[in-house]
C-alpha cells in the first residue's frame, strides 16, 4: 500500500547556545490505514517526533511529506489548514475547551474548517458522539466529565473532519487499566471501519502489541521497527 | 472575522462572568461618566450663550462713527438675506428723547422696529406681562420698571419729545419684562415708522438686526460680510463684544475634553489589561484551537471580537446611566426659583460619537492581546501540558 507519511532524515535540535540533539536522522515512512505504536522511554524523543509529524513542531534539518507533499515550505497558514483537514490529534491532557460542551468540542474543527456547522457535520458529530458512547452527555460542558469521557470526547474531535491522519500521544496515559483497554479497543475499531492511519505513542507494552507496526526509539534513534 | 471567533469570543466572555463583568462595569461607568460630563457642560454652554444672546442681535450693522443713522438700503437686506446664513433680519430706528406724563418727565430710549421681524430676535410676545405688541400707528410698549414708576398702564397715552421738542402722543398697548433693569426702565417699543416720523428721518435706519444659525460662526461671517456693507458702515458681532464670557466657555470646553480623554484612557487601559490577563488564562484553549487548525488571524479576532462586544453592551448601558445622571441632575439639581440648574441636553450626535468611540478604542484596546494571541505557538501548550 502506499506511503501516506515519509519522513526524510529529521534531525532535531534544541537550544542556541547548549544544543541538545534530541532526533537524530530518522527516515521513516506510514502505509495509509496502517495503525502503529511508537515506543520508547521518557526523553527518548518519542514526542518530538509525534510533534514534527503533526507539524506543530518543525525539525532542524529533513523534511515530513504528507501524502507526498513536503510540509518544509508551507507557510503557517497552510500548516494550520493542513493540521485541520488531514490530522486528528488526540492528547495524553484530551486538551478539551472546557468553555464548550461535548459536541460542540466534537463540532469545533468541522467549524474552524467551514467557519460554520452544517447540518451534516452535525449529524455526523452525533453518529462519532454515539460510536464513543457519550450520547447521554453530549450537552454536558467538557469539565463536567470523568477522565474517560473526555478522553472519548477527545476522540470523536479527532475524526470530525474525517483526517487521513490520527496522531494520539499518549491518548490513554493518564486512564485506568480498565478505560484504556476500552479505548484502544474504539481506536482499533475506529481504525478498521473508516481506515485512518493511526500513529500512537504509548509506553504500555501490552497495548503496542495490539498494534500493526511497533517502533521503538531510543536517544533519538529507531532501536526497533516491528510489522507484524 | 468569522462565526467562529464570534462564537469562542462569546463563549470565552460568558464562561468567566466576573471578569466579564467588572470589565463592563469599568466601560459603563467610563462611558456614562464621558456622557454625563459632556453633556452637563454642552448643556450649561448651550443655556448660558442661550440666556446671553438668544435674545439679541448677533450681527449688526451700524453707522460709522457718531452717525445715528444711515440711508436704507433695500438692496442690501435682500443681499443679506440670499446670503442664507441670517436666519432673522430685523431693521431698526432708535434714537434718544423723553417721556411727559402727569408733568414729570423721563428719558427715553425709542426703539422703532419692524416689529414682527424685531419679535423673533427679542420675543417681545414671551415677555409681555400685559397688554399686546404695538400693532397700530402710535402705539407703544413700555417697559414694566418705567409703567410702575409712571403710573402707566394699558391704554394711557403719553406724550414722547424729541431733542428737537418735536413731541408726538403714544398710546400704551403692552407693558414688557426683558429681565434688564435698564431696559426695562427706559425703552419704548414701536413701529418704526412712528419713530422715523418722530425724529424726522424718514426712510433712515440706524441698525440692521441680524440673528444667524450658527452663532458661534459670527465673527467669520461679520468679516465676510463686511464687503457686502460697503465703506460708510461698520459690523460688529457679539463674539468681539463678550470676549470673557468666550475664553471662559472655550476653558471649559478644554477641560471637559480633558475629562473625557482621560476617562476614555483610563477605560482602554482597564480592558487591554484584562484581556492580555485572559490571553495568559485561555493560552491552553488558544494552543488547541492552533493544534486543530485554528489561522492566527482567526484566533486574533477572538480577542478583537471580545473587545467590540464588549464596547458595544458597555457604550450602550453607558449612555443609557449617563442620560440618565444628566436626567436626575436637571431634576434634582434647581435654582432657587425652581428651574433646572443646567437643563437637561441632550446631543443625539455627541451621544453617538461618543459611543462609536467607546467602541473602536475597545476593540482597539484588545489589539495588544489580540497579537499575542496571534503569536502563541501551540507548542507551547502541547509541550507544558
């Protein structure tokens, strides 16, 4: 299948006058539908590379190509349209607005990207809302939610605008044994039946070994590239 | 700007109430302070330039030097009035002579008008205390100082002297109160015909009477105006005549500016000082926004949209309170005979103006936090947690 993300020899360095390397020359490259871990011990790098993926972050020296189109000499306004239309982030803090309601979080890209919600956007909120169990709640404000259900929240944002890309860092870090094992469950199932490309950092052995592809980075390089 | 900043903007202002509040609280009490105070002092101008020259001749046109009088020139009242600007001419003949009633006599100051013109200068109408205007040949109007002192009233008849001794019977249609003790005591009122025949200056005038719309354009207009006139007449207006009664307006003019600018500074400062606070506060919400495509231009009329609907309720329930001070201070600030201090007034273009500043300086105001929020990087966010 092709390759929906390349990247070509990221390096990343921090700092002007102490510089410290944190990637060193990564060459990787995702199948579209493809669903990855990406291991790794803190400070490994794991993050920064979760980051320059998402173009949040830009590497010192490579390039990201993103459905073969390099992200390098895009200006921050594509960027921000790119992050929008193509990647789906979901956060280890779910990053919730906590001034907005369930739906209305789940409702926010699709009203970044039109400037307005339509009634198939929210019909469609709706159907993401129910798929991660929150119907009961949806008019409920992001604050008044368990950790679980703002995690789910967090997820159902992520697949508004129906993103090639699903990049979750950490998306279950700070959930019980219980509520992780449910959520990467909806991830897989996500995964399945509407064919994103997930990318997900986790330190959680057991959940990596349910992924396609396991990576491990280690001082900022690729120790390990597993496909199963 | 977009639905979508409007709608976070919005939101963002409902979820922190108090902070919203205390800063529409600072815009209304800005705003109805700068409505109040300016329209306390435009009112008070307005009265005390209304009470000094609302009832007298703006313009005039004399003879020159120790002239009484000067040929009348139909020519130039028509030009005076094609000019425009006058809204009332009146003509005048007034000269000096003496009263002789019950063998006493008094000075008199006899001023011939014509008199419906002369009444929308002076309002002779509002101020009669009985009797009516001098509508037929030899009638008069005195004075209600003069009427007491003589013993006069409505109907009797005096005789009136010329320096010359030509003398000529008046009949007394109207006794007036003008509020001038000097006034009130030596002039007589009538048409001025009667006056011309009595001192034998038979289409002569000694005065043109000219009020104009924009009083305080009087000087500009009299210079102007002073090429139409020609060299045997001079023009005098009454801004050259009350220069203190001026420099004290214009000083209260200044000062009431000064009020109101630094009110309006102090009110700026408040809000962008609140809003870059809730730049600081809502950078969590700001870096999610950017991490899920947010343009920075986007994210700044979040801030800008907060400042305008801000300026907006706070200009508008800012005028409502300052009418409302200037309402109750025309109410239950009085004279000692029970008229309003300053009356209430109320400048429907001052009041708009003032609010469309309110509004641009608080949108203005949120420009600062506008750019910083433009500038967060949501890096910044994701990274700190």
């Amino acid at each position: 299948m092709a390759d929906l993300l390349k990247l070509n020899k990221i390096n990343k360095i921090y700092g002007e006058k102490i510089k410290t390397q944190v990637l060193f020359d990564i060459d990787l490259s995702f199948e579209a539908q493809s669903f990855n871990a990406i291991i790794g011990e803190s400070g490994s790098g794991k993050s920064t590379l979760m980051n320059i993926i998402g173009t949040l972050d830009k590497p010192t020296s490579g390039e990201v190509l993103i459905d073969g189109i390099s992200t390098s000499s895009m200006k921050k306004e594509q960027l921000a349209e790119l992050r929008n239309q193509t990647i789906g982030f979901i956060f280890q803090f779910h990053y919730l607005l906590p001034e907005f309601t369930v739906l209305e979080n789940v409702l926010m890209p699709a009203l970044i990207k039109n400037g307005r919600v339509g009634e198939a956007e929210r019909k469609r909120a709706l159907e993401l809302i129910d798929l991660v169990g929150l119907t009961r709640v949806k008019n409920n404000l992001a604050t008044d939610l368990s950790g679980g259900q703002q995690q789910r929240t967090a997820i159902a944002r992520s697949l508004i605008n129906e993103p090639k890309i699903i990049l979750g860092d950490e998306p279950t870090g700070n959930l019980d044994s219980q509520t992780t094992e449910s959520i990467y469950a909806l991830l897989r199932e996500i995964n399945h039946d509407i064919k994103s490309t997930f990318i997900i950092i986790t330190h959680d052995q057991r959940i990596a070994e349910k992924a396609d592809r396991i990576l491990e980075i280690k001082d900022g390089r690729i120790n390990m590239d597993v496909t199963k | 700007m977009n639905q979508l900043s409007f709608r976070i903007a919005w939101r963002f202002l409902k979820s922190s109430k108090g902070q919203t509040l205390l800063i529409l609280l600072g815009i209304t009490i800005g705003v109805s302070v700068q409505i109040f105070i300016g329209s306390l002092i435009d009112g008070l101008q307005k009265s005390l330039v209304d009470n000094t020259i609302g009832r007298s001749s703006h313009i005039t046109v004399e003879p020159l030097g120790r002239e009484a009088d000067f040929e009348r020139n139909e020519d130039l009242i028509v030009k005076l009035q094609d000019d425009g600007r006058a809204a009332k001419i009146a003509e005048s003949y007034s000269n000096s002579g003496f009263m002789v009633h019950d063998d006493d006599t008094w000075p008199l100051v006899m001023r011939g008008f014509e008199i419906e013109d002369a009444d929308m200068i002076y309002r002779f109408s509002e101020s009669l205390t009985e009797g009516a205007l001098p509508q037929n040949q030899y009638e008069v109007m005195i004075g209600a100082t003069l009427a007491d002192e003589a013993l006069l009233d409505i109907g009797d008849t005096f005789l009136a002297i010329n320096p010359e001794g030509n003398s000529q019977e008046f009949k007394i249609s109207g006794i007036f109160d003008l509020q001038v003790a000097s006034i009130n005591q030596t002039w007589a009122i009538m048409q001025i015909e009667d006056a011309q025949v009595l001192f034998s200056a038979e289409d002569r005038v000694s005065a043109i009477e000219i009020q104009i719309e924009d009083v305080f354009a009087a000087d500009t207009i009299a210079a102007e105006w002073k090429t139409l006139i020609g060299e045997e007449l001079q023009i005098t207006n009454w801004k050259d005549q009350n220069a203190s009664l001026l420099s004290g307006l214009s000083g209260q003019s200044a000062s009431s500016y000064m009020i109101q600018v630094f009110v309006l500074l102090a009110v700026l400062l408040g809000i962008s000082s609140v809003l870059a606070i809730s730049v600081v506060q809502k950078s969590r919400q700001l870096g999610i926004l950017k991490a899920m495509g947010i343009k920075d231009r986007a994210a700044s009329w979040i801030f800008l949209a907060q400042g305008l609907i801000l300026g907006i309720i706070g200009s508008i329930l800012g005028t409502g309170l300052g009418l409302l001070l200037n309402w109750s201070f025309s109410i239950f600030v009085k004279n000692p005979d029970g008229t309003p201090l300053v009356p209430f007034y109320f400048d429907p273009v001052f009041v708009v103006l003032s609010m469309v500043i309110a509004i641009i300086a608080a949108t203005l105001a949120a420009f600062i936090p506008a750019r910083k929020s433009s500038k967060l990087n949501p890096i910044e966010v994701i990274k700190n947690g």
